[in-house]
C-alpha cells in the first residue's frame, strides 16, 4: 500500500462515516461471514466501488462465481487498489485494499481465471454496485 493515500481521516471519522459491519472490514481488516453479501449475487452490467470513499474498483464484467462465498474478480481496474503481505492466521496472503483511502477490501490469490490467473476475493461489505444503464 502507498505510504500515503489520498484521503486521510481519523478513526473516529471513519467510525462515522461508516456502518459497523463496514467500519470492521474496511478499517479493521475484518472478513464478513461467506455467502452473505448480496453482491456475491449481482450480475447487472455497471461498477463496483469502494465502500468508503466511492472508488472504482472492479467492473462488472471481470466478475466470476468462484465458489468462495465472496464476490471475486479476475481483474481490478488500473491503479484502482494497492496491496501488502498479510501474515495474519498463520499463513502469508497477499491483502487487497482501496488505493485512494487505504480500506480493506480482501486478498488476491493466483487461482483465478484466464486471461490474469486472478481471484480478488472481495468482501462485499467493503463494495458498492452502481448500475450502468
């Protein structure tokens, strides 16, 4: 992740902002339980955002059905996220987060489908859709 993002806030600024489910994944590196997020299911053409600061992060159309229980990509769009080395729960992951405000999205993992080999497996409580018409 940049030592510096774009948008900077407090913590107490964040826990505002944000609704506590949200707060612990993006800001608190949090996992939501699988098969839980109703984007796991979206399958309407538009744009995921970031849940903290509006973003965009994936497009629709780079979505898969993964099997995990969370919505996974198989491509993030340019510059879009940041990641770091995860060394939590006692395995070494590669950690996704937003690139403009530094929230936690998920992890990326090198089983993903064809053409990157790709799975952003994002928790959708860190995600927004926006439906393009």
């Amino acid at each position: 992740m940049s030592d510096k993002n774009p948008i900077e806030k407090s913590d107490a600024e964040w826990r505002k902002e944000l609704d506590p489910e949200r707060y612990q994944v993006l800001r608190k590196h949090g996992t939501e339980r699988p098969f839980t997020s109703p984007l796991n299911d979206e399958k309407r053409k538009g744009e995921f955002l970031c849940a903290g600061c509006g973003e965009k992060l994936f497009e629709s159309a780079t979505k898969y059905e993964s099997g995990s229980g969370w919505p996974s990509f198989y491509a993030s769009l340019p510059g879009a996220v940041d990641t770091t080395v995860d060394r939590s729960h006692f395995m070494t992951r590669t950690e996704v987060h937003c690139a403009k405000c530094g929230g936690h999205l998920g992890h990326l993992f090198p089983d993903g489908p064809q053409p990157t080999g790709d799975r952003f497996c994002m928790n959708g409580a860190a995600l927004k859709f926006e439906e393009k018409k």
